[in-house]
C-alpha cells in the first residue's frame, strides 16, 4: 500500500476530489467548502459538473494540478461505484478513497474479487436527501444532523476509517460504523422496505376514480410520500441488496397470506383476535422507532389549528406559539375538502398541550382538540 496523509486532528484538510455531481456529491462539496476545505469536481455530464461549479460546489478537477487529494468521494450511481472507486484507487494512490453509495455489501465483494487496494477504500452511506435531485438541489447543510454510516472493510487501514469519519463530521452528520453487511440488512428494513411497501400501494391508485381519491387525507399521503421516488435509482439499489431485500419479504409475504385467509372468513373462532393481534404487532414495532434527535420514543399530544386557506397564516400561527413559548415538536398540514382553510396539526409535549391550546384560543385561533 502506498503511503497516504493522516491526520490527528479529526477534521479534513482537502484537497478533496469529488466524482459525481449529483445532488449528493455536489452538496458534499458545498458543504466542505463552506468549511474552506479546497475541493475539485468531476462527472461525465459536463452540463452536471458545470453547474455544480457555478454554485461554489468546487473547482473542475483539471484545476488540481499535480497536487496529491487527501480524499476522493465517489458520489456515482450504485451499478457503476465498484468500477469508478477502481479507477479512482488506481489513479490516486496516495489517497482515502470513499464512495457513498446506498448499498454496501456487493460493492466491497467486486472491489476483492478485482484485487484493488482497498486498504485505502472506505465504503460509506449518508442517509440524506431530498424530493428533488441534481446538483441545483444540492445543500451544503444537506447532512447536518442526519445519519452518515461508515462501513469498513476487513482491509481498511485505520486511517483510511479515520478519514471517512472525519469526511462525516465535518459535514456535521451523526457517524455511525456498521460492516457491509450490517448495513446492508438494516437498510433494507429501515429504507429499501419501505419503498418497496410505498410503490405498491401507490399502484393500486391507478385508475382509481377521482372522486373517490378526493376521500384521501393524511394517511394516504405518508405511507406513499416515497412512492414518487426516482424508478432508474431505485432499480440499481434494490438489484444491489436483493437478497437483504428478499429476506424480509419473505415475512412479509407470510403476515399478508396470515391476514389474507383471516379476512376470507373474518367470522370465524379466533379471527378478530388474529385481526388485532396484527394491528397490536403494527403498534409495537412502531413504538420501538427512535424519537426526536435519535433519541428514545416519547409520547406527544397533538391538537388541530384551522387557518384560513391564505399566504402567511402559518407562519403567524408558528410565530404566535414561538411568542407563547411553547416548542412544536412535530407539524403535518392538510386540507379541509371543499372548504378554503387549512388544518394545522401540532404535537407538543403533554404537559404543554392545555396551555397551548388556552393561549392560542385567547389570540382568536380556532382549536380542535
């Protein structure tokens, strides 16, 4: 292996190469740069990577001269990581290379089998992003408090693992460290499941009658939310994680058959126990998902604020609780059907609900509890 910087301090010094100018990669190099770290910007679109300098993303990679990169991030799409993180390892050898691809296990396995030096490679996955994609939806704050998984493998030196925690930090994600295959399952349950549950409910809409999707509220909406997720992306993430994927399918192809034949006969000895144990299960597992800034679950009361369908009323109602001195730990907006007001929905903490809702009626806010 050649030899390459470390650094003690925890933090990146740069120059740092970023290949892929996407919404991740360019959101990368703005976040580093907002750090004054010196970053160069590669991609195969020229439109991609010229608007991502344009932005203050970085520099184009031909600007870095015969410098030596601390690190390059390989922000390409997962059927082509193990080739560009190849190519990457061998053009720079004195650097940390990273990628941050969704899908780790299957990556890893193609860089061994193609004897790269992946002493040097550090497979990463930042749980970040946004409805819209591309480099003109790139944030540099993008990873600010959100997950950034760091996946070494059996080879990775501990500086190349210092050097992609530090990549992490620095744009102010919280770090974690799973193997390959750790993360691979989790994500699976946590990330690719959903997907997959979001799509096909959102495909039995087809063809559904307008006036019966008019019914829809909320809850539609949040459980399909994903659904509108990028088909090309999704294709290669679910190809790479199949078998984590299949897995828990598996599962979930017995809990539907176990709910299919309680439904057929919902009269029967022991199905509305069965129904509600189902439901019960739902409830559980919910219950176990983290709370507010990763910490333990916690009970929140909600109240419903109606708003008259018009620009600038939820801020007012936001700045009038802020004044009020109560902290909205949660928000969900929707429509009243065929009415011009919107309804706001609030969670705060319960011992804070009554004098919200005492306060905000005072002000002239119209309150269901």
């Amino acid at each position: 292996m050649s030899a390459f910087r470390s650094h003690g301090r925890g933090h990146l010094n740069g120059p740092v190469v970023v290949i892929g100018t996407g919404l991740l990669g360019t959101s990368i190099g703005l976040g580093l740069r907002g750090r004054g770290v010196p970053v160069f910007l590669s991609d195969p679109s020229p439109t991609n990577q010229a608007v991502a300098v344009d932005i203050g993303a970085g520099q184009p990679l031909e600007h870095l001269g015969n410098e030596v990169p601390e690190l390059v991030v390989v922000a390409a799409p997962p059927d082509v990581t193990a080739a560009v993180v190849a190519r990457a390892l061998a053009d720079y050898p004195d650097s940390v290379v990273v990628d941050i691809a969704s899908v780790k296990a299957a990556i890893l396995a193609e860089l061994q089998g193609a004897g790269a030096d992946i002493a040097r490679y550090v497979g990463t996955h930042p749980m970040a992003g946004r409805e819209k994609s591309g480099p003109v939806a790139a944030r540099g704050e993008l990873f600010t408090s959100m997950p950034w998984v760091v996946c070494p493998g059996p080879e990775s030196s501990a500086a190349a693992v210092q050097t992609a925690r530090s990549l992490a930090a620095d744009l102010g994600a919280v770090v974690s460290q799973f193997t390959a295959d750790e993360h691979d399952a989790a994500v699976a349950l946590v990330s690719h499941l959903p997907q997959i549950m979001s799509s096909l409910l959102a495909s039995r809409l087809q063809g559904t009658p307008l006036h019966a999707l008019s019914l829809a509220g909320n809850g539609l909406r949040d459980v399909t939310r994903i659904a509108a997720s990028d088909p090309t992306l999704w294709v290669q993430i679910l190809g790479g994680n199949a078998g984590k994927v299949v897995e828990i399918l598996y599962g979930v192809r017995e809990d539907l058959n176990r709910l299919i034949g309680t439904l057929e006969d919902p009269l029967a000895s022991g199905a509305r126990l069965d129904l509600a144990q189902l439901i019960s299960e739902g409830n559980a597992g919910q219950a176990r998902i983290p709370g507010k800034h990763g910490g333990p679950p916690q009970a929140y009361a909600w109240l419903t604020v109606l708003v008259d369908d018009r620009p600038g009323q939820i801020a007012k109602l936001l700045t009038e609780i802020g004044e009020i001195g109560v902290n909205v730990e949660d928000l969900r907006l929707d429509h009243s059907s065929g009415q011009n007001v919107g309804m706001v929905e609030l969670s705060v903490l319960p011992n804070k609900h009554d004098h919200l809702i005492e306060a905000l009626n005072d002000r002239g806010w119209r309150v269901l509890q």
